[in-house]
C-alpha cells in the first residue's frame, strides 16, 4: 500500500492497482474547472494521477488548478499555447504515466464510481479490449440534470454500430489503454487547424473501434455538462466537423460495406440537419435534407408533417393564452451525482425499421472483425520472425 497526501488528510491505495491517468484539457475553464477535479478526486479508485494542461487560458484557470495541487499532490498542471483540445489531450498523454489514461472535460463531472467501474471492467479483459465507455447524463451550469441518459450500448467489435449510433456521446466517457492511444497517434489536431474541431472524440474513437474491442459500463457515470459557452453549443462548427470525422473514417476503412456506408452518412446528416438548423443556416440545412431524402425520404416526410402541424397548432392558439409547459424531463430536477441511471436496452421499444437495421449493422461488425483477426495474426507473426 502507498501512502498519499491530500491536504491534512492522508489515504492509501494500492500498489498493485494499474495507475490511472486522468488528463483534462482546460481552456477559460474557471467557472468549472474546481468541481471538474473535485469529482476526479472523490474517485473511489485512488491510483490516479491528474493532469491539467492549461490549453493558453487567459483566466483564473491556472491559478486554481495550482491552489487545488496544493492540496493534493496527484494533481500536476501543464500549461502551453493555445492549441485546441486534441493537442491538449495529446501533451497529457504524452507527458501520463499510467496503464490507463481517462479523459475528462474542464466542465464535465464523474460519478464517484466511474474510474473504478471501468478499470474493473476493462481489466479483466484481454488486450484486444482497447476501451470502456460509460453512458451520460446531461447538466445544466447548476449540475442539475436536464436530460437523462440514453439507453442504447454496444460492446464487443462495434465499428459499423459506432458509425451510425454513436454510443460514447461526448469526451468524459472513455478509459483507454496508454499504449493503444499512442499506437492510433492520440487525437487529430488537423480538425482545430481547419477551423471544424468539435468531434476529434469522435474520430478517436472510430480509430480505436476500427481495431480493437471497446467494452460499456451501461450505468449514467458522466455529467455531460451543456452550457452557452461549451464547444458543443457552437452548432455550425459541430455539424461540419461531425460530417469531416465520419468521412475520413469510411475513406481509411475502405472495407466497410455499401449498407453500412450509408447508414453511417444518413445518420451523420441527420445529426448536421439538427446542428445547421439551429444555426439558421438555409443553404447548408437545404444541402443536408437532399442527402437525407436520398437515403430516407420517410424521414424528410414525418419532418414536413411535424412542422406542418406545428403551424397549425401554433394558428389555433392565436389570440389565446397559453401556459408554458415544461419539457417533464426538466422537472423534479437532483443534482449529478444524487442517482445513477442503469441502462437497460429494451428491444422491444426500438421501432421495427431500428432493430433491422441494428441487426444488419451487427452482422457487419462480425464480418469485419473475422476479416481483422487474420490480419493480426500475420502482423504478429511478422514481429516474431523479426
């Protein structure tokens, strides 16, 4: 057992637990950023080291991460240039320790449980088993959830799922082995560079689902925290991006089949649809409703209906009154951290159209993964014969 010190308190954890590297990217993160390490600290899992990399902050972010290392000595902070989150993620990998490294938001919060459920989940498994994600809930600036989790998860070989579902969410789910995030060169900075960064989370985790096993702890861990000033509220910027990751991943996995192709670029455009919308912007909404009705027309039909009948609603209130009304999901709100949410994938609520196309996309995925098991077999006879 090893002796740390946190303040005046003093803990120990065990020697033999697999260190684990928690790297959080911190950009004008003040606000935040002392309830971000408050919840990685509070872990039920001890063996961590916490790495901030102040990403050019130009507020008080530096400042209380140092007051905060004062106080516990597994927090060490980095500080560079501005450079975006995926070359800060990149420089606290780089710079980790651990067998294991965790990224987690500057906004976002963990539940006390989250690094011990994964690194229990993931242990037991063989190298072939790159990964553990986690489900989220969503948070407001109060850390009230506002949105609880969704309930689809996959695990196993989940490319072509991944393309389309996109099971992970957000960039505080993933636990991933050091040595595979340095194999697949860690998170791609030329996203920032052109100016459509947003999804680099995506498309690191495309990398490692493309080649490894990504195992699930169906259980709300994370507080995905949506706010006016996170990078998600950019919407224009999330919708190219999203679009950009997903086509560099079907250009570098050119094996991928026609069905799934295009399960993947319909449920892309779908995802940008939204995002361009609310951005107002018409040309690129128009450009992404021609790819979907392409490949969904039913879609584009329930969207025109929808609306339709908004309008109508919307005449026959005129003159009236109405009382605003609530979305339930926001009432009876508790703080992150009050519940864990449990996943449980009922079938037999997905519409019959879901579950075909799940279960073509999963007969995809095995076929892939037979089509990878020789190819690793060969690459490994080749190291020993060297």
């Amino acid at each position: 057992m090893l002796p740390c010190a946190e303040g005046d308190r003093r803990y120990t954890f065990d020697s033999d637990q697999p260190l684990v590297s928690v790297v959080i990217p911190a950009f004008n993160a003040s606000t935040y950023i002392e309830r971000t390490l408050r919840s990685a600290l509070r872990q039920t899992y001890t063996g961590l080291e916490i790495i901030v990399v102040n990403d050019g902050s130009t507020d008080h972010t530096a400042k209380l991460v140092e007051q905060m290392a004062m106080l516990d000595s597994r927090i060490r902070l980095l500080s560079t240039s501005n450079r975006g989150v995926a070359a800060a993620r990149n420089t606290g990998i780089e710079e980790s320790s651990g067998q294991f490294v965790a990224f987690l938001d500057a906004d976002d919060l963990w539940h006390r449980t989250k690094i011990e459920k994964q690194v229990n989940a993931l242990n037991r498994l063989s190298s072939r088993w790159a990964a553990v994600y986690a489900l989220h809930h969503i948070i407001n600036e109060d850390d009230e959830i506002i949105q609880p989790a969704n309930s689809d998860v996959a695990r196993g070989y989940i490319y072509a799922r991944h393309l389309t579902f996109k099971y992970v969410g957000n960039g505080s789910a993933l636990l991933v082995r050091r040595s595979v995030a340095l194999e697949i060169g860690g998170f791609d900075t030329s996203y920032a560079a052109a100016g459509i960064g947003g999804c680099e989370d995506l498309d690191f985790e495309l990398k490692l689902a493309a080649r490894y096993f990504i195992e699930v702890v169906p259980e709300a861990l994370v507080g995905y925290r949506k706010h006016p000033g996170s990078m998600s509220s950019n919407h224009l910027q999330m919708g190219k991006s999203a679009l950009e990751v997903v086509r560099r991943s079907l250009a570098a996995n050119p094996q991928i089949p026609r069905y799934a192709v295009r399960s993947a670029m319909d449920a892309t455009h779908k995802y940008a649809f939204w995002e361009f919308r609310q951005t107002q912007r018409t040309y690129l909404s128009l450009v992404t409703m021609q790819s979907i009705f392409r490949t969904d027309p039913i879609f584009m039909v329930l969207l025109v209906l929808q609306k339709g009948l908004r309008r109508l609603r919307h005449c026959l209130g005129c003159g009236m009154t109405a009382a605003k009304v609530e979305d339930p999901r926001r009432m009876n709100r508790s703080k992150f951290g009050d519940q864990i949410a449990a996943s449980v994938l009922d079938q037999s609520k997905a519409t019959p159209r879901l579950r075909r196309r799940l279960t073509r996309l999963a007969e995809v995925d095995a076929s892939l993964n037979q089509q990878l098991v020789p190819s690793e077999r060969n690459l490994t006879r080749r190291r020993v014969e060297r």
